[in-house]
C-alpha cells in the first residue's frame, strides 16, 4: 500500500501508476519492481512465507 508520493509498479509487462492509499495484491510466481516518483514514495508492503526451496531472482533489466 502506498502511504505517501507516487510512482509506478511494474507487474510483469504492465506498468501502472500507483499514488497514496493505492494497495496492490502480487502473487507468488509474478515478476515485479517498484519505481518512486521525483517526491519519493513511502509503501508498506507485507510479505508471506517463503515457499520451500525458493527465492527471488533478481533481473537487472527487468525496467529496460
């Protein structure tokens, strides 16, 4: 949830603009990033259990 500013969220191809009391439910498998606008952007964003075995990749190029 967004608390305070804007940016944008990029969920797999799509990207969206995202402001104050904005939530946004990911699942588990999508690829996502987070992008704070020019005043910044405080979010409070809660996470559950890691599945077992597993663990985020990383991809550099994922805004490219």
């Amino acid at each position: 949830m967004v608390i305070t500013g804007s940016g944008r969220a990029r969920l797999e191809d799509e990207t969206i603009e995202v402001g104050p009391g904005d939530a946004i439910r990911v699942g588990l498998s999508l690829t996502r990033s987070f992008e704070a606008g020019s005043e910044g952007m405080e979010m409070i964003r809660i996470g559950g259990r890691k599945p077992e075995g597993q663990d985020a990749i990383r991809d550099e190029n994922f805004w490219i």
